[in-house]
C-alpha cells in the first residue's frame, strides 16, 4: 500500500508533517539523500541478508546502483561528504521512499516501497544522553502521529560486550563470541565448543602442518605455511595471504593449549542471553547473574541505568518497556543500545519504529575512524495503519 | 479440441541430443517441423503435443511461467529460478544425463577454511583485515543464500558472474564460489577446492511438469500418453 492512491498519498503526507514538525523543533536538520545510492558502499555495509532484498541494477555505463533499502546509510553518506572525516557533530531528520524486494507471499505490513521518517545524530559525546534523545523523540513523534498504544523493546549490546570482556577467557574467544552474537544457534555451538572441547577446530589442520607450527612463535609461521604450501604444490591464490592464514591456523593451534571454558562463565553467558524481562527488572536481574559469577560490569550497568532514568525523565514509559538480551535488531550494524516500538495489532514481525546506535556504520561507508552515531526511523505506512485502525 | 501440450527442450548442444536420445529409448521421436533452423517441432505419431526447442537456461521460467506444459532441464536451473518450485512445478522423473554438483568452492591455500562453520568463522577477520565482507561469485544467487543461510553463513557479498566463474578467485574478483561442477578438474585446474559440507545440490536433467500452465483435455491426454511411453 505505498500511497496507491490520492487519499493514502493524502493522508500519509499529513501524517509525515506531523513527524517532522517534532523532529524538526528538536533541532534536526532536514536532508533528503539520493533515493539511487552506488551499491558498493551500500552493499558492504549493509550485509547479504539485506542486499538480497535490495533492487540492485546496472546503469548503462555499467555502474552497479541500488534503490535505497533505508536511509541510515544513505544519510551517513550525506554527513561524511558534508564534512570530511564526519567527525563535526550534527543532526539529520528525513521522510523519504525505501526499497526492499517481498516474496510474493508478503502480507500488507511489508510493502515493497514504503516510507520511513526517521532522525539521525552524529558525534554526540553523552552516549546515553543521545540514546535516551533518540528513543524519546521518536515515541513523541508517535505521539504526535496519534499512536496512543504502543509497546516498547529495549538491548544494549554494551552490556553483552562488558560481560565477555570481564569474564576470563582468551582474547580471541571474546572476539569470535561478540561477532556470532547475532546468530542465535551459532553463538550456543560456539559457546559449547569452547566450554568442552576447544580442540576441535585444530584437527581439522593437516598433521605434518600442525606439526610445523608453533602458537609460541607466531613470527615464524608464515613461513611454515609457505613451506607447506610449497612442498604440496598449492598456489597462493587471491587477497587472502599467507599471513592472515597462518594467523587464523595458529589461533586453532592456541584453542587446542587453552584450558576450555570455566562453567561458571559459560553459565553466566548462557543465564545473561535469556533475560527476558521489563527494563529495570532486567538490570537487577543482570546484576545478580554477574555477581554470582564473580564478575565486574559496572560501567556498563551504569550506562543502562543512567539510560532508562533519562528515557523516564523524558517522558519515555520506561516501567512497561520489555529488556530483550538477545534483541539486536535484524541488522548487524547496530553497535549498542537498540529499541523498537511495536503497535497493537501489528505483532512482533511488523515493529512500527526502531533504532539504536551504530558507531562502526560511517567508518564502513567511507570515514577514516568511527564516529558515535545514533538513529531511528518511522515505518511510516504502517504507523497510519496503526493510527487509522486498518488490519493490515 | 483444446490447446496441445507444449514441450519445452533443450535447443542445442549436448543437453539437446541426450533429450532426444532419451524420447528415442522410448520410440517418441522429436522431428522439428518446417525449417530444420526453426524452433518448433513435433514427436511423430503423437497428436496434441508441440516441441518447443528453447535455450536450456529459459526452459526453467517457461515452465514457472506455465508457457510450457513440459520440460527438460537441470533441476540446478529450476531450484535457482523458481523459488517456489515444489507449488509451481512437479519432478516427473531424473533423467541420468546432464549430471553436476552445485558446490561451494575456495582457495586449496586456505588451508583452515575446510567446512561451512569455518567460513563463517573468518568473516569477521577477512572484514577487519580488507574492510569489506568476503564475495562469492556465481551465478546461482538464490541457492548460495538459501544453502549460506541455512548454514548460518550471514557475513559475505555475493558478485554475479555469468562466465568463467572457477577464474574470479585468482583473478582477484572475487574470494571463493559456488558453482557447477562435474569431475573437479576445472576448480583443481584453477587453484579450488570444495569444501567438505559444500555440495549444494546433485542435479542432473529432470523431466518436468509445470502446474502453472493450463492444463486442458488435449493437453491432459498428451501427457499420458508420453508418460505410458516413457513408463511402460
């Protein structure tokens, strides 16, 4: 139902006025990025999942482009070619056209075209302060739209990436954990493999190599690759050199020395990704799991709080709102604090609002470091359906 | 009389002759009617069936489309094309020829890369070292992300490629691939090696039935007639 018809363009348009009039009071500029991005930048950044969803062409001077599949990518674009390195602060709002390709089975709730009105801010100092701004602004644009029902989902990533780092385990098990959170059933056999049996991976190296190799003198190990390599008569092929290679084989080799696990930790891990529960409960919740592992958070425990005293001075229902650890949101570039805002009578599946901060996202579509951002976005269609009672 | 069944086959090359062969074995001649350049032919002795010699790699979207009743094809062809093959066409019989594995394919020198879970574990470090996700070129785009997916493969970029796809890893365009293949001697030829979980699929030529297409009387008639003929 993207605006099929007058009276939907009509009232959608009245809608967005009333979304970026709070945005725009705020202080949030507004911009309108380029609806054809280079698919490239876009595509790195935003992984295949998406990218299949994504209405990619070639244009005919053979550049590949895409229809915008949303705008936080294409308004980190915007920011960094406004100033260079994007390290100056600023404040974007936008109501514009995304893309995403449906399967034929689709219901109304995801069209393939539909509108997001959303905000986006760059190099805020105040972490929580900035969340906390974000999330509110889009529950008053709500608000503002008419939504008066709406039920509230809150992670924090920082919190996950706290207890790893506390917890006592090799570095690069902390690494591998972190980077395999977002895939449920992965992260448990990751985490299960390395609380019994962090060997396995090492067996799979070839005897005469794994003999060659010493994790003790990593120096030396890629030349005991070249050897073997050699002595097999196997090319080096394609970017990935022998290096990195040598340094992903003598991790395994490193796996293989290291005592597995404590359960302890694995159950501390395992006890924190099943939280489930209304925010402030949740962090009294984390706080006991973490104390009975003997573990530290602080900070990070700290931020959340602060976080929700600022979502409730702000206006933010913060008493009902539901903490999900393993909420992250379906896209792998939210680095921190996420939230989504669902409506009555459009499920889980069909969130009608959602956002989060993603300071890796200007580093990957071109700036030289990463720069603290936060965002979130309106599914406009279906806030109107929300708003106007209509089933989609 | 209602409309003939069309049968869609393979046009030309090997695919063509094994087709027609296969039709032989079970006294159902193909014999092109006019032109021997033309595209349109019949089986002698059978009414209400009309051949429609097409490219192999079209046969697929006539029968998801319904233009064609019946087909030979690869069922790799069908699985990339249709993506909701088991409601739009019914696999009437594997035919023995055309035979190839779809199959994930990478660098021999990757020597710590040998199954799927491996892959998926150097994403994040291949990221950080090159400042992009991995790319697997093929042509088979939809079978790659349903076959990465259901292996929990989420981290990596898919490029097109149309031809020459076992060459991209070398040639420095893509990572790795997923591609066809039969003996092996090509991807070895180029430096690749399949990974130990990474047999896509076994395809081979498939007789097929579309149930998109409008099945009338004559039409219905005409498949049981081929179908006794090749079933006895």
């Amino acid at each position: 139902m993207a605006a099929e018809t007058a009276r939907q363009f009509e009232a959608l348009e009245a809608q967005a006025r009333k979304i970026m009039f709070v945005f725009l009071n705020a202080g949030y500029e507004a911009v309108a990025p380029a609806i054809i991005q280079p698919a490239g930048v876009f595509l790195d950044a935003i992984g295949e999942e998406l990218r299949a969803r994504t209405y990619v062409f070639t244009d005919p001077d053979g550049h590949e482009l895409c229809l915008r599949p949303d705008l936080t990518v294409p308004t980190c674009r915007l920011h960094l070619e406004r100033n260079s390195g994007g390290k100056l602060p600023a404040k974007y709002c936008y109501n514009g056209a995304a893309f995403r390709f449906q399967a034929q089975s689709a219901d109304k709730a995801h069209p393939r075209e539909f509108r997001q009105a959303g905000i986006e801010a760059f190099g805020g100092s105040d972490r929580e302060r900035a969340e906390a701004e974000t999330m509110a602004l889009v529950v008053e644009a709500l608000k503002a739209a008419g939504l008066r029902s709406m039920k509230l989902r809150l992670g924090d990533l920082g919190l996950f990436r706290a207890i790893l780092k506390a917890a006592d385990m090799p570095p690069r098990w902390r690494q591998r954990l972190a980077d395999q959170f977002w895939h449920h059933d992965e992260f448990h056999a990751e985490l299960k493999r390395l609380a019994t049996d962090p060997a396995s991976t090492s067996r799979r190296i070839p005897k005469a190599l794994a003999g060659a190799l010493d994790p003790g003198k990593p120096e030396e190990a890629e030349q005991r690759l070249a050897e073997y390599l050699e002595r097999e008569g196997i090319e080096l092929i394609g970017v990935r050199g022998a290096s990195e290679i040598a340094a992903s084989l003598l991790a395994r080799l490193a796996d293989a020395r290291s005592a597995p696990l404590a359960p302890a930790i694995v159950a501390a891990i395992e006890r924190y990704v099943a939280v489930r529960a209304p925010a402030r409960i949740a962090a009294e919740r984390v706080k006991e799991i973490v104390r009975e592992a003997g573990i530290d958070i602080g900070e990070a425990l700290a931020a959340f709080e602060r976080r929700l005293e600022l979502l409730d001075k702000a206006g933010v229902e913060v008493e009902t709102a539901e903490f999900s650890a393993e909420f992250g949101r379906a896209l792998e570039y939210y680095t921190g604090f996420v939230f989504e805002v669902v409506a009555p009578g459009l499920g889980r599946l069909s969130p009608v609002a959602g956002g989060g901060r993603y300071d890796r996202l200007m580093k990957s579509v071109g700036a030289p470091d990463d720069v603290p951002a936060v965002g979130a976005a309106i599914h406009t269609e279906r806030l109107l359906a929300a708003v106007t009672g209509e089933i989609l | 009389m209602s409309d003939p069944l069309i049968l869609a086959v393979p046009s030309k090359g090997r695919l063509m002759e094994q087709t027609a062969e296969f039709f032989a074995k079970a006294g159902l001649v193909l014999r092109k009617t006019g032109s021997e350049r033309g595209y349109r032919g019949e089986i002698a002795g059978l009414d209400n069936v009309e051949v429609a010699f097409i490219s192999s790699s079209e046969i697929a979207a006539n029968l998801k489309s319904g233009r064609a009743h019946m087909g030979i094809t690869g069922e790799d062809l069908i699985r990339e094309q249709v993506s909701d093959a088991a409601e739009r066409v019914e696999f009437l019989a594997p035919l023995g020829f055309g035979r190839a594995d779809v199959v994930v394919a990478v660098p021999r020198c990757w020597i710590d890369v040998r199954t799927m879970a491996d892959l998926d574990e150097i994403a994040v470090s291949f990221r950080r070292a090159h400042g992009r996700w991995y790319r697997v070129a093929t042509k088979y785009l939809n079978l790659t992300r349903r076959f990465f997916a259901e292996k929990g493969v989420a981290d990596y970029r898919i490029v097109e490629s149309l031809g020459a796809t076992e060459g991209t890893p070398a040639a420095g365009t893509a990572e790795l691939i997923v591609d066809i293949t039969t003996t092996g001697a090509t991807l070895a030829a180029n430096g690749l090696r399949v990974l130990d979980d990474g047999l896509i699929l076994k395809s081979e030529a498939n007789l097929i039935a579309s149930n998109a297409a409008s099945w009338g009387p004559a039409a219905e008639a005409a498949r049981r007639a081929i179908m006794a003929r090749l079933a006895p």
